[in-house]
C-alpha cells in the first residue's frame, strides 16, 4: 500500500510538473527554431576583476533538462491563508453575522484558517466540477480567491429570471461560493461578478482546512480529484501541518 501510494505521488508530479513543462519548452524552442541563431549558446561579459576570462558561455536549458529540473525543484503543494464567510461551511471561522457583513468590493479582516493545496496543471490535471480551487482574482493580481467549480466548458447554466441560458466557453470554467448568496446582503465575487475563469489559471485544488490544531480535515472535491489527490496529501500533510504548528 506505501509502495502503492509514493508511485501515485511520482506520477501525479510527472503529470503536474513534467509533462507540462516538457510541454511548454517544447513549444518554446520550436517557436524560435527558426531563427538563425536560435541554438547558438549566449555570451556573458563576467566582471572586470575576473582573473581567468572575460566572457561565460552559457547554454540555454533544452526543453527535457526544463522538465527535469521542475521536477526536482518545485513543490507539488502549498499552504494559502483564507478569510471570509464565502467558502462557508466548507472554510472559514465566520459565523453566520459575520456573513451578512461581507462585501464584494472588500476582502473580509477576518481572523484567517488555512488550507493546503495541490498544484494544477490544464490540461493535464485540471480543476473538474465538485472542486475547491485556487486562483489569482481576475481583476486584482495581488488576491488569491478560493471558490468552488460549479461548470464546465460546454456546460449551460439556465437563468430562470430572465428565461436565458448561458453555455461556458471552450477552456474556462464557472466558480461560485459556497455559502448561501440568495440574500442581496451576503453576496461573494464569484463567476457571477466577473464571469468565467481560464482553466489554465486555475493553478490550485484545495485538498484540505485547518481551523486550528484539532479542527481539521480533507475538503470534500470531485470523485476524480478525490483519486489523483490522495497520494499527494498523503505524502505533504504532515509537512504542512508542522508548518504551522499543528
């Protein structure tokens, strides 16, 4: 079952790191192969005081040495700091009042709970309908939001009040909160305020909450996800929770 589970682990980082930068430098180098000199080395001047040459040749990392070294050098997950009543009951400390507070143009001073997340990688792992994801607010670079995927490309969502049905394009998603948003008073960003999100920006999948040392668990996603996941926490959890201190 452990041999089991650290192969999964491997593949699932081949799958989020490998295959997608092999892929991206790939696509790179064959952009600029045309080029007359595309393959050639770059030349650096090194400092003045420099007592054995005056240039460093230095030759750019081939598209698999790219792959390779992602591999071994990025982390497969991370811990995000949460606030706010939007994910409520799935994340979050709010109670119900502090909910009803809550605006779209002001992010909520809330004592904050964390999460641990996986990284993401379209279209060789993305975000699937049922799954908590992370992803930079498509109006403001320096937010992180978390919300819930509730549709997919080509899926259609009906709008009753206004008798018209809105079909999600081609490589995006649909994401909105958990909590409940029917009352003009609690009403969180989400696809409804800024629309569809790439599902390439979709970076993260929220795999697990920490409330605190002994309010913790695994955050209810997809069947799919729930699969592709399971090594993955298996194998970081109990780095993250000595992260903080749990």
């Amino acid at each position: 079952r452990t041999m089991t589970l650290r192969l999964a682990y491997n593949w699932e980082r081949v799958m989020t790191l490998f295959l997608p930068t092999l892929a991206a430098a790939s696509s790179a180098a064959a952009s600029t192969s045309s080029s007359l000199f595309a393959n050639k080395p770059r030349t650096t001047t090194l400092a003045e005081d420099d007592p054995t040459s005056t240039t460093r040749i230095t030759t750019p990392l081939t598209p698999l040495a790219s792959a390779m070294d992602a591999i071994a050098t990025k982390a497969m997950t991370q811990v995000f700091a949460f606030a706010g009543g939007a994910m409520a009951p799935t994340l979050g400390r709010e109670d119900a009042a502090d909910a009803a507070r809550a605006s779209t143009s002001k992010p909520s001073s809330s004592k904050p709970s964390y999460v641990l997340a996986r990284r993401l990688a379209y279209p060789f792992r993305s975000a699937q309908v049922g799954d908590v994801v992370a992803f930079t607010h498509p109006q403001d670079e320096a937010r992180v939001l978390i919300r819930r995927v509730s549709a997919i490309e080509g899926d259609e969502l009906v709008d009753a009040a206004n008798a018209s049905v809105y079909v999600v394009p081609n490589a995006h998603c649909w994401v909105t909160s958990d909590a409940d948003a029917d009352e003009p008073k609690v009403r969180f960003e989400d696809s409804r305020t800024f629309g569809p999100i790439a599902l390439n920006s979709i970076e993260w999948r929220v795999m697990y909450s920490f409330e605190s040392a002994v309010n913790h668990g695994a955050v209810v996603n997809s069947a799919e996800a729930s699969v592709a996941d399971e090594p993955v926490l298996r194998e970081d959890l109990t780095a993250a929770r000595e992260s903080l201190g749990y």
